[in-house]
C-alpha cells in the first residue's frame, strides 16, 4: 500500500527564503535566539502547513496519520540530519532537512545521526544512494523501497534501491513493532470487513432477512467502536 508521497517536493521552501524569515533564521543561527523563541513560531507554524500537505497528513517514517491536535503534540518538525549536532545546525533551515514526524517516530529516532563523516564539512546536503543511513524523504523513492501491508507491517522490496538504508530504517526506528501497536485497531476493522463480506454474500444468495440482521449487526459494531480507531 502507497501511503503518503513517494518522494517530498520542495515547496515549503518559499517559506524559508522569505525576506523576514531570513532575517530570523540568521538569527538562530548565529546563536543570538533559540530554536523554541517565539519569533520563530510563525515560520515555523507555516512550514507545518505545508508539510502536512506534501505527505498527506502522514509521518514521514511510518506513514500513519497524524492528527492534527492542540498545540501539534502529536506531530514534530522533523530533521532528517539532527539539528542538535553542530555539525548540522547549519541546516535546521534547509528545506532537504524538513519534515514532519509522528511523535513516536521522533522520539525513537532521537539524535540518531543519519548523516556521513564528510558530510559535516559540506555546504550542502548531497543526494546519493549510500550516503545516508536510513532512506532519506527527498532523495529516495519510500515506496520503491517499503512496501507497507494491511495490519501495519513493512516490508523491504526485494528490488529495493536502497536496500541497506531501508532495513536500518525498519529497525532502528522500529517500525516492525507498530504492527504490535495496531493490533487491537486491526482486529476491530478485520472483524468489521468480514460481516460485510457476510452481508454481501446474503444478499447475492437472496438472504435477505439474513444480510438485514448482519447489517444492523455491522451499524452496532461501528457505534460500539466509534472512538476507538
């Protein structure tokens, strides 16, 4: 299953190069603010809004939804490249080194770095397969690599290009246990399928008191599971 963009698009990048938010961005750069000044909000409030466009409202890393919730507690900007590392401070504005991750995404991924030793005294982040350590979001195709199966659960195609690069994602950001975190949403929703497939099968049978009864069954399960996937 494709789910959010193969590859990220550039268009948050308007925002960065704004005459004022360059002014700012300069600011934290040199140091004289902090990633977390107020001043910064707005720049950064409006790179959300772009993001969550371009990956359709999806982390980054596992591809399920994030919502939208007070104060953005369950989404972060992600770096690509580790913004706490002085080494690539110099990037926390960089376009190719935004995103937006789920909060257990990024926190799993913490300050892991993702980057290459000649890397750190390059100007500009670089493409090229090898280079990093986990697929990167606007050099490697995600689906061309992970293939994502009903149930949550990654696999690494077998022609993947950046095969290497793909299994250390699954690993280290542990996306082989979200399978575990989904469990009882996937029950519910397996159990849901299969009464309309019984449904189905009735009515084709010309059972229809029958496909009645698993109909009104089906409406007591949604409202029964409303608030719970």
């Amino acid at each position: 299953m494709n789910l959010g963009p193969s590859l990220l698009n550039l268009t948050h990048r308007r925002v960065i190069k704004g005459k004022k938010n360059k002014v700012l961005i300069q600011k934290y750069l040199s140091g004289k603010i902090d990633w977390n000044h107020k001043h910064l909000k707005e720049i950064k409030d409006r790179i959300r809004v772009v993001l969550r466009h371009e990956q359709d409202n999806r982390c980054i890393y596992c591809r399920r939804l994030i919502k939208v919730d007070r104060r953005n507690v369950s989404e972060d900007i992600e770096h690509y490249l580790d913004k706490s590392k002085p080494y690539y401070k110099k990037w926390a504005f960089t376009a190719v080194n935004l995103t937006l991750s789920c909060r257990p995404c990024n926190f799993v991924k913490s300050t892991k770095d993702l980057g290459y030793l000649a890397l750190r005294n390059d100007v500009n982040i670089k493409n090229g397969i090898g280079r990093f350590r986990w697929l990167h979001p606007y050099f490697d195709d995600y689906h061309a690599n992970i293939e994502i199966r009903k149930g949550w659960v990654y696999l690494v195609k077998d022609n993947a290009p950046n095969k290497d690069a793909a299994i250390k994602m699954i690993q280290e950001c542990e996306l082989d246990k979200v399978e575990q975190v989904e469990k009882v949403s996937e029950r519910i929703k397996l159990r849901e399928q299969r009464l309309v497939e019984l449904s189905l099968l009735a009515l084709r049978r010309k059972r229809y008191d029958r496909s009645k009864k698993l109909l009104e069954l089906i409406c007591a399960e949604k409202n029964k599971n409303w608030y719970d996937y």
